[in-house]
C-alpha cells in the first residue's frame, strides 16, 4: 500500500509529470509543472505558477458546469494534488469496447463539452487521451492548455481535436450528438468549417508556449 509522502511516479506530459500519492488518506495525483530549461528563469516561473492556478480555477468551473473531472485537494506555487481517478483513457476504452458502449462514452463526452463551452470554458487538448472513462461515468482531465473564453473559434479547436482523435465518422457523430445540445453548436460548426477549410490552426501544445 502507498503511504503519504511516497510519490510513485505514472507519466509525463508536455510541461508536467504526473505521480501518484496519498493526501489525507486519499489516493492523488499529484501534477508537477516542471522548468523548461529553454525558457528564462524570468519566463519560466511566472508561466508556470499562472498555469497552476488557472488549472485549479478550470477545475472548479468544470465543476460548477456539472462536468466530472478529478477535484483539486492542494494547490502549491507549481503543483496541484488532484483526485485519482481510477479508471481507462477514451482512446483505450475505444479499442476495447463495442458499439452502443462507444456510443454512450463518446455521446457524454460531447455533452460534458457543451456544459464546458456554455460555462465559457474552453479545454485546449481535447483528446481521447484527456478523457477517461470510470465505470458509467465521464471525467475530463488535464486542463493545462485551458482557458476561459466564449470565442466560437477556440470552442471549434476543441471540437476539431476531438474528430481528429476519435479517427472514425460514425463515433464523431455520436460525440456531435452530445455536442448537439449547446446552443452555440451552428455557431461553433461554421467556425470549424471555416477551420478545416483554412487548413491550418493553433493548437497550444503544438506551439511550445
């Protein structure tokens, strides 16, 4: 069993590591903003600090729009300990499961999306690899590119890595399907449209920000 204060590690991403720990007899991940060595220190701190605390405020405004996503027990100056959630990525859960199963998660996943968008809640990674599935239930993790923003262009971009990820016609449909009930969703569609014509946008990750 793992004791409090002996970190284990789980992954790393772009700009944190993720370990798992015990808080106050829970399970947590904790998510470590980590330095980037090719930014100044002058850069590199502030950037990171006002990430954390954006993600924590995310986090809480997920949570007000009634979307699932692990709660927030500590913010430090560049780390959050997170809820653990005990449960398979989307894109894992896809290979694994079937039909109306797919089509239940990715319809959720779609709806959690609307609720985020309506709130002005923008996800900026919004993969299958940032959503997990625990039992009937759909969290949305990893809100580190987030922002607050009702702009249709950005709600667009989280919609246009969603299709990208899904990979499959039929189960973007059934995320649309979800999506569906925001009542931005023409506004937000056209402004995709219009992406996907242009051939190209911004994805945060991709800009080494």
């Amino acid at each position: 069993m793992l004791m409090e204060g002996m970190a284990k590690f789980l992954a790393r991403g772009a700009e944190a590591e993720l370990y798992t720990d015990r808080f106050i007899n829970r399970r947590v991940a904790t998510k470590n903003r980590v330095i980037k060595r090719y930014r100044i220190k002058e850069i590199d701190v502030p950037l990171r600090r006002s990430r954390t605390r954006s993600e924590a405020s995310l986090l809480h405004s997920a949570k007000e729009a009634s979307v699932a996503c692990p709660p927030v027990y500590e913010i430090d100056e560049f780390s959050l300990k997170l809820g653990f959630i005990d449960g398979v990525l989307l894109r894992d859960f896809i290979k694994h499961r079937k039909g109306k199963d797919i089509s239940r998660v990715v319809r959720e996943a779609g709806r959690g999306l609307a609720r985020l968008h309506r709130l002005g809640v923008v996800h900026g990674d919004f993969t299958t690899a940032n959503v997990m599935v625990d039992g009937r239930k759909v969290f949305f993790i990893d809100f580190g590119l987030g922002s607050f923003s009702k702009d249709a262009e950005e709600q667009a971009i989280d919609v246009l890595l969603m299709k990208k990820s899904l990979g499959s016609e039929k189960t973007y449909r059934s995320f649309l399907s979800g999506y569906g009930k925001y009542e931005k969703y023409g506004e937000v569609m056209r402004q995709l449209a219009e992406i996907e014509k242009r051939g190209r946008y911004v994805v945060r990750s991709w800009a080494g920000a």
